[in-house]
C-alpha cells in the first residue's frame, strides 16, 4: 500500500441527533421499534419530536461517529456526508470539523433540511432511533471526492447509505476508486433492520468488495437468517479479509480468513448504548490503519465502545488518545 | 395569599446553550473570564464558535432552568422569554414545554436570531459563559402576560434582564403587576459582572420590589462591595423578605428578617457547575410554593443543584420529583 494522506475517510448519511430520555411505555405508544433504528418521514419527525421530552442535540450519524473516534485517538480522518445550508447543518459541520477532521461536503442550498435522528433512551441504556433522513439522503455520486478517496488508507461506508437511492450510488462510486488505488473499503451492516432491508446486496458486497466488516450479532445473525451466531460466523468467515463482530457486554470476534481472535469488552456502567458500534470500528480502524495487530485494534474498539456508553451521546467526551496511553495501548 | 394556578412564572433570557469541555490556555487565548457570564455580539460568537470544541446543544437560559427545575419537581410553571422563529427557537420552545411548562411567548419574526451561549467547561468542571443575546434582548413589556403573573404565587425574574434595556421595562412591569395582585416577586443577582453592571439598581430594587433573593457569596460581596462574606450578609440582613445566599461547595445562607439557617449542601463529584445557582433557585422557590418551611426549602435547592453539577448541562437529567422522595424530602 501507497503512503497515504488519510488514514480513513468515512461517508455516511450526516445526521444530528436529538437524545431524550423515554421510557419503554412511550416506546410502545408511539410504536417505536425498541433498540432498531428506523426510517420516518417529515411529519412523522415533527409529530414525535411534538411528543418527545426535552432533548440534547449533538453531532452523530453512524459513519460520522467513527470518524470522530479515529480522530479522537489522533488518526487523519475525513468525512463526506450531506447536510443543508441551515442552522443544524452549521452545527454538524462545525463539530465535525473542530475534531480536526477533513470535512468540505457542499452543503445543500434548498430543499430538504438536515437530517436528524431522534433517540430514545430507555432506563435499560438501550437506544431506539428515529431518522428523518432529510438532506443527507441527497448525497450523490457529484460528492465523492475521488482525490480524497484516493489519498486515504481505508474508505469507510455504512450501511445506512443504502436507504437513499442516490448515496447508494455514491457508496458504490466510493468503493471503485479506493480499489482501483489499491486502498481498503471498510462496511459496517448498521443495523439488522437494515440488512432486512438490503441483504442480497450486502451478501454480494461482502464477496465482492469489503475487505473489512463491521457487524454485530444480530446483523449477522439477519445477514444470513441463521438460528444462532456460531452458525452466521461460520457462514461469513473467509467471505472478506476481515471481519470484527460485536456482542455487546460478550466483547466481540475477528475473523481473518480462517483465523479468529475474541476480544473480551471493557467493562463500564452503561448509560446509554448510542455509538457503542461506531465506536468500535473507529478505535479497531485506527489501530488498522496504524499497522497494530488485530488483537490490538479490536482492543482499541472495545475501549472506544466503553468510553461512548458511559455518557450520553455518541461521540467521544475524553479524548481517546490520553484514554489509550492511560491503559497503555498505545 | 389567594389561590393561584401556577406556583412560580419565569421571565428571562431565552438561551439555547453550546457546551464544549475547554482548557485555562483556550480562555486566556481567547480573553474570556472564566467563571463569568460575558455578553458578546454575533461577530464575536460566530468568531468563538469557530474557534471552539465541538458542542452539545441544549435549552439553557437562567430563568428558564430554573423553571425546568421547578416542573422537574412537579410544581405547575410558567415562563416568559423572547426566541426567535429559527430551529433554536424551536428546540428552546419544545424543551419548555416538552417539561410541561406554560410557555407561550410569541417568536421574534425578523430581525436578530435566537440567543446563544457558548458555554467553556474547563477540567475544574468551572463554567465560563460568553452569550450573544439575539433575539432574547427584545423581550418586551408586550410580552409580559398580565393575567398569568397574576395567577403565579411568584414571579421570577433573572439580574440579566436588566442587561437589555427594554427587557428590563418588561422586568418593572412584571413585579408591578405582581405585587398589585398580592403575589410575591422573586430575583437572582445571576452573576457578579451583572451586579457591577447594575449595583445601584439591584441595591434599590432589593429594598423597594424583591421579596424573595437568591445571590452568591460574590454577587452579594460585589453588590455592596465588601471585602468578605459575613459583612455583605449584615448588610443585606432585614432588606428583602428572604434571601438565599449560595456558597458552592460550603451550602447555603437562607436570611429571613434577622433571623438566619445554616443549609449544609449535597456532595456529589463535580462534573460541570453550569446551572447551579439556577438549580438551588428551583428547588427553593418548589419548596417554598408548597408551603414547606425555609430549611426543607434550601433542602431541596441544595438537592436539585447537587443533581445539575452532577452531570454536563444546565438542566435536570434525572426526576427531581423522584430523587427527593428517594431522600425522603417530599
């Protein structure tokens, strides 16, 4: 591999999130899928958001999280996403930007606003999204910067971008130029709901263009309708050069051909499960891209996964950096 | 005292906050007080937004938190404060009312934005506070709802409204129309570079209009300019009705004519001391509409402002309802 400018580059529906905390009865009553994270239009965002408790907005999307760890732990990341040229729009690229993380995505001039993502937090931690997809889902092929694909070590896609039509097509675009540079295209499935709703093509994919998979047990477990996760991890190993796979309070498994490793999980009080996956994938992609070893990186992971479930929130509230040299990982 | 719908009405800045976790070398470079509360105008804010971490976002305002305070205790609320039509706006007016408070100030349709404040957390968990007032500073006298002041047994009203000059008329005819009605008006000095702002002001309003005070050992040292805290006491001793004088870390003074009680605080580690004063404001005014004595009341300010440094943000995050019945306050 090339020397290379960037180590991950990450493109994603960019999205700002809006976190409450519920309880399971309003779950129930507003009919919101518990622990998934689903699609809703603009009127049903504005009739939740009309019934919601007091909310803390903050920066997320699933692939923009990621980045946020990579740059957390001291990484070069970039970041390509759709917001609009409105006040949440600023607010996402501001936070984004103030990571130190390369971010010049022409924001939307009308149309749809930015999109945004309402979280449910249950008192068992667990997080129940609703996304108004908005302006992100007009990312288009006209954003992918091939120079910056180009230039960086890994190019992250989430799974999400599938929903859109058009980003589904940039998300392809992404994945050509970083093979034709000899660079490494990374997915992470997202959500099982949404390898519902696209598993053919994530099968494919996965044969054909992921050398790095992010995935956690009930994605796998969806991805090839199994009973169990032995039998899902059996069917995906030696489908792409590595694959890391999350468990939650088990830690998680890397697959490497037909090597495995387990990574067993930091253990925290856990507040809220928000970015627990993102956050794995950043820390496990920095180690990656840094030339650690797999156990390694999968410990970076599942230190980054701890920091973000002991707060509220998505993104990291200490940096990963000093996190790691306290633990002596790096 | 007659009847009344609602325990306590607010009327304040309208803010939404940014909260970022700084460092001492960010303020100096940036030349901002720490600890204070510094107003700034829009070329300044969106110079320091620049500058700044990324943020969380979330509805702040003094008066506003302590209503929230006040609601998060189950007391029947109101507030008053001026926003702008704008998504600011919008999430400031969801999270009142989302806690179940009357709010029903019509929005700013043109001119200046929704206010602002730009909130530095250094590591110390010491907040300093740069606020670009917007639309918040076009509070009116029109805005002043005569009839729900009359049916609040207190009205509250935040030393910052006295920084605009037509908030502060909205300010006098408020505690005008109050007292007319035979209800209580209640003040908090907000700040020390308030106070200096305003002394002779406050030092008047205090003997002629507020019945119930809340300040600070620093407000009230700045008020009537004393080397320490045991004269400034004597000297606002017998002024008004009631003052609660909050000293961080070593409680509280509640004065009540020459009579005084002694309010040990809650201990909790210290993540962020945005919202305290605010905090032991709700709490106390919660009390004392529910006809507790003076000692159960500062019991509670103490209690609600120990839950609000507890974690990062101005408002509550947990049932205050709830933690006092768990300490068998209520």
């Amino acid at each position: 591999m090339s020397a290379a400018g960037y180590d991950v580059t990450g493109i994603g529906n960019a999205i700002v999130d809006v976190i409450t905390q519920s309880t399971d009865k309003f779950l129930i009553e507003n009919k919101i899928e518990k622990g998934a994270m689903t699609l809703i239009d603009a009127q049903r965002a504005e009739e939740l958001y009309s019934r919601m408790g007091a909310g803390t907005e903050s920066s997320g999307g699933s692939a923009a999280n990621t980045i946020a760890g990579i740059a957390s732990f001291g990484g070069k990341a970039a970041y390509i996403g759709k917001v609009a040229d409105d006040q949440l729009g600023k607010t996402f690229a501001h936070d984004i930007k103030a990571l130190g993380v390369r971010y010049a995505t022409v924001p939307l001039k009308r149309g749809e606003p930015t999109a945004r993502c309402l979280i449910m937090v249950t008192p068992d931690a667990q997080r129940s999204m609703s996304t108004f997809l908005g302006a992100s889902s007009l990312l288009t092929v006209k954003d992918v910067d091939a120079a910056l694909i180009k230039d960086s070590q890994v190019t992250f896609l989430e799974g999400y971008l599938f929903d859109p039509a058009e980003a589904k097509q940039a998300f392809y675009e992404a994945a050509g130029i970083a093979h034709e540079a000899g660079r490494k295209v990374s997915l992470t499935l997202s959500d099982k709901f949404c390898v519902d709703r696209h598993r053919k093509d994530f099968q494919h994919l996965i044969e054909t263009e992921i050398d790095i998979l992010f995935a956690n047990e009930s994605e796998i477990v969806s991805l090839y309708e199994t009973k169990g996760f032995d039998e899902a991890v059996h069917i995906l190993r030696g489908k792409c050069e590595i694959a890391a796979v999350t468990r939650s309070e088990k830690g998680s498994v890397i697959l490497q051909g037909k090597d495995f490793h387990i990574i067993d999980p930091d253990k925290v009080k856990v507040i809220d499960t928000t970015g627990a996956g993102d956050l794995y994938a950043g820390g496990f992609l920095f180690g990656y891209t840094q030339g650690f070893d797999l156990v390694k990186a999968g410990r970076l992971g599942s230190l980054a996964a701890s920091e973000v479930i002991s707060h509220f929130g998505a993104r990291p509230m200490t940096s990963l950096k000093e996190l790691a040299r306290s633990k002596s990982l790096i």
